[in-house]
C-alpha cells in the first residue's frame, strides 16, 4: 500500500475501511469528499493570541517570507529568537548564552536576523509559529495555543508569596508562563514535547524577566510518557492540555480508560499535586455531558474538591467547540461547586452530577433539582426493552439518491423531514438493494406497521409517526417503544412534549439525540383509560388538529404533578435553550 495511502488510513477506523472495501471506494477519495480536517494544509492565522491586533499583517508577512524561503521552521524560529534577544540588549548575557548552546547546532537565517519584530506583542514568537502550522497538524496534535484572556483568566489571584511552584505540564510557547504575576523564575516550571515550543518558551521568560540572570526550568519531554517527574510537586498545575488525541499511556489509578489524552494529563497533574494544590485545566465543553468522558468526570468528583467551572464565550480560530475550564483543589471534598457563566454565578450541589448514569455534571439550579426529582419519583419505566435501529447509510447519497419517483424507486425521508409528530413530504427517492449499501438495519424494523423515527442531529427532541413502511436515511433513527400499558402513540406524545424536552436538554445538553440518553427518561405507570385519552389527543394532532397539543400537554403535566410555576421555569427554560 502507497505511504500516502498507510497515512489516509491511520486517520480512519478499521470499521469504515471494511465497509468501503466491500463496497469497493477509495479510502483517498472518500477522505477527500469529505474535507476531512485532519488532512489539511490550510493555514490559519491565530487572530485570538494577538495582544495587538495592528500586528496581525506583520505576522502574516513574516510568515510568508519564511515560507518563500523555503528554510527550516526550527532554524527560522531559532533566528527570530537570536533577533529579538538581541534587540533586547540581551544576546550577550551569560545565562542567556548558557541556555541558547542547546541550540547553537541550528542554521541562521541571515535574512530573519533583522527582520521587524514588534515589541508590543505578548508572545510574538508563538504567534508566528502557530501562524506557520497547517490546521492538519494543529488537529492532529490539538495544539491550539490559549488567548491572553483565557490565560490571564486562569491565572488569576495565585499566591505566590510563600515560595509557591507553577507548573505547566503542556506549556507551548509559554502562554500561562507569560501570564504569571508577582511570582520569580525559579518558582515556573514548564513541558512540552515539542522542542520548538520548548525553546520559544525559554526565550520568552528570558525576555520577560531580563533583569533576573537564571536558568529557564522548561523541558522537552512527553508529559504522559515520562515516569521520573512523578516525584515533583508543584502549588499550582495550570494548562491547555492537547484535545482529541489519544494514548497508549496506562491511566495510573486504572480508571481513565477512554485513553483521552487531557483526562491522562489531569489525572497525572493531579498526582503531581501538593496537598491543598490547585489544578486549573482548560477542557472543550462537551468534558461535560458526552459518554466517552464518564471517566475523567467519575476521577474528578472521588478525588479531591471540584470548586469551580467556568464558562467562555470564546473559542480558538478554526475550531467551533465551546470551551470550559475546570478549577480543582488537592482538598476534602466540598457539597457545591461554583458555576461562572455569562458574568454571572451560580452555586449547585454536586449531588446534581449524580442525576444521570454518565455522571452529567449537568448546570442545574434548585427549581431544577426540584422538578428532576419529582419526575424521576414518579418514573416506573424506560425505553430499554424497546426496539432501536439506525436509517439507511448508502455509502454515496450523489448517486444512490435522486430527487423525483421512477420505476423501482421508493420514497426515502431524512432527518430533515422529521418534524413533531409527523413527516414533511420526502425529497429522496432509492433503489433498494441491501446488498449495495453499506448498513441497514433489519428489514422489519424498516416495515413495521407502527414506528416513531427521530432527528439523530437536534439538540431538542423531535419524533414522529411512521405507519407507511416507510424507509429512512441515517440522520433518521427508528424507535418501536415498549413501556407497559402505553400505545406507541402515547409514548410519541410524552418524547415530544415540553417536560421530556425540558429533561433532555437540562440533563444531557447534547447536540445528538442517543440512545443512552432517552432510555434515561423516566416513563410513568399509567391506566388503559389515560393511555386512550394521550393516544386519541395525538391522533387529532396527526390528523391536522394543533390545538390538541395543547390539551396534551396539560394532560402530561397533570401527570407528573407539576405546578403552574414549575410549568413557567419549564417553558423558559426550554425557549432559553432553543433560541439561542
């Protein structure tokens, strides 16, 4: 196999490769189709870490020339480095001697030596070489350096006044280290596994702090790798770890078994704590609610005091996750935890996070905790004896698809189409063959005499009501619900009224619709003479009458006991959240 084509693989699971393979595509051509970031040579320049933003066409036109001229990023990154100690009147200090030999095997470029570097920027070095990097290799290694605001955020109000450590165990090209107050350079230490990094690092604290003569204490190893720095510890341990990236690192304590690159950096941060330490890390949003992080959260609230998570408004150039940081003390727990959101605060019991089997660390407010209570009291069952199957994946929708019927064709509906209760007009029709696409689920799911289908993409739920046998594409997935003495049209009526929205999107607070999460929803014990009732009003639903929704909705609140408050706190909660 062609080396271009081991590397496209590596990016891929063995699962979509064997289904490929029977079905004869182009691992090359199906990553391609799809953009697939990974590969990516676009350059994206990193306008969030500028401390001046008149400096953004400087580092543009830097950038260009170290391209045009075809040199060694390393030798270039070296270059910039010696002009700027220089110009800084520091090039000929001792220490800063010392600390430049590891590096005297590198090439000057002559031409970057007097090349104008602005002195206003914060960190101009890191900002070029980030402004150097493909946002392939950015994704691939989740190296997205941190804005000064973020930094400065995170490093707020430290004490460093009785000899305290800081340690940054993924410090880039030293954003926290920069961000630092009132605290000496032999109290910062810093890691990374990149030698560039390592060495912008170093030269940063040299220009921050000229008028020390020291060592800088930044390292070139991997963090998770490197057993030896265990007996190290440190006051503070504050970073922007790597995301999305996993490794073959064994989680010391056994529990992180995601393999989750930034759960092993905290779990690992956090062994490296001193006793009443405080460890700080920057996380993407979804730490908090996805299943694959039950792990990292489960370590988080059984070792030592969650104290506070605090909500950006921003995030990275090229990357649309939201992000979060966590605060964490090396203490005996605490029975709350602090929310900063929207310049506001809140405080919530940890016993919140206990409301899911995931362990969601779920935002929850008392009247909240209150109605989750109560509904949850009154559940008796859920949907996990139920049936669940996927829509159909074709491998190629451009050519198995096409927009109007012929001869062998039938009609085939996608998330799209799925609206509350019932399904708009399908635009697709298919050539159905099972054995030419790629996965399909049993056939008599697929023709069931009644099926509720909904949108997998959606952060609120929407179902509807399929008794045509009708067939459906995977951003569709198929329910066929069984909870005792519920028709499946009772059941379609409790999944799309406001309380199951308000459930859903309260506790799980995801983009997708999973499986794991709606089987979670408690389901009550109801009489044959209120499922006629909740049936027949969502029959006049699907039969055109919106005003039955109404009186639906009444009938579901009447059941679970909520009152008229709890009905207004639903409400606002579910229209704060959907029209975002």
């Amino acid at each position: 196999m062609p080396n271009e084509e081991l590397q496209v693989n590596a990016l891929i699971s063995n699962a979509t490769i064997r289904n490929w393979s029977k079905l004869d595509y182009s691992a090359n051509s199906k990553l391609n189709s799809r953009a697939n970031k990974k590969l990516s040579k676009k350059v994206i320049v990193p306008i969030e870490y500028f401390s001046n933003a008149n400096n953004i066409k400087v580092v543009e036109n830097i950038s260009e020339c170290i391209r045009r001229l075809k040199c060694d990023i390393f030798d270039a990154l070296y270059s910039l480095s010696i002009n700027i100690l220089t110009k800084q009147n520091l090039i000929d200090k001792p220490h800063v001697q010392q600390t430049l030999t590891e590096y005297a095997n590198h090439n000057l470029i002559n031409e970057l030596l007097n090349i104008f570097l602005p002195n206003d920027e914060k960190d101009i070095l890191g900002t070029i070489y980030q402004s150097l990097l493909s946002e392939g290799e950015k994704n691939i290694t989740g190296t997205y350096y941190t804005t000064n605001s973020i930094t400065a955020n995170m490093t707020e109000n430290l004490d460093f006044s009785h000899e305290e450590t800081f340690f940054d165990p993924c410090c880039g090209s030293g954003a926290f280290l920069l961000a630092l107050k009132n605290v000496k350079p032999y109290q910062i230490f810093g890691a990374d596994i990149n030698p560039i990094a390592v060495m912008l690092a170093k030269v940063n604290l040299l220009l921050k702090y000229a008028d020390y003569e020291f060592t800088p204490q930044v390292y070139c190893y991997d963090y998770l790798e490197n057993s030896n720095i265990i007996k190290d510890k440190y006051n503070y341990i504050i970073t922007n770890p790597p995301w999305g990236v996993t490794s073959s690192v064994k989680s010391i304590s056994n529990t992180i078994v995601s393999k989750e690159s930034f759960s092993l950096f905290f779990e690992k941060a956090y062994y490296q704590l001193k006793d009443d330490g405080i460890i700080r890390f920057l996380f993407p949003e979804s730490i908090l609610n996805v299943k694959a992080h039950k792990d990292i959260r489960e370590y988080i609230l059984h070792n030592g005091d969650l104290q506070q998570i605090y909500f950006y408004s921003n995030t990275f150039n090229g990357v649309t996750t939201k992000i979060i940081d966590l605060l964490h003390k090396k203490a005996p727990q605490t029975p709350s935890v602090s929310i900063r959101k929207n310049n506001s605060t809140t405080i919530i019991p940890k016993t919140v996070f206990s409301q899911t089997e995931n362990s969601v660390f779920s935002i929850l407010n008392k009247e909240d905790i209150s109605i989750i209570e109560k509904v949850k009291k009154r559940g008796k069952y859920n949907l996990g004896n139920s049936i669940w199957a996927l829509g159909v994946v074709t491998g190629d929708n451009k050519t198995k698809l096409i927009p109007h019927p012929e001869n062998g064709f039938e009609k085939i509906y996608t998330g799209k189409e799925i609206m509350p209760y019932r399904l708009k007009p399908a635009k697709n029709y298919i050539y159905y063959d099972r054995k030419q696409l790629q996965q399909v689920a049993k056939e008599e799911y697929y023709r069931a005499n009644e099926k509720l289908v909904y949108k997998f993409i959606s952060n609120k739920l929407v179902f509807a009501y399929d008794n045509t046998a009708s067939l459906f594409l995977n951003s569709a997935n198929i329910l066929i619900p069984q909870i005792p003495n519920m028709s499946i049209k009772t059941v379609l009526g409790f999944l799309n009224s406001e309380i199951y929205q308000y459930l859903y999107c309260t506790l799980f607070s995801e983009i997708k619709i999973l499986k794991g999460n709606l089987i979670e929803l408690p389901f009550i014990d109801i009489t044959q003479s209120q499922d006629i009732t909740l049936s027949s009003y969502v029959q006049d639903i699907l039969d055109g009458d919106d005003n039955a929704i109404i009186k639906l909705q009444e009938e579901i609140y009447k059941l679970f006991d909520i009152t008229d408050l709890q009905i207004k706190h639903i409400r606002e909660k579910i229209s704060g959240t959907f029209n975002k």
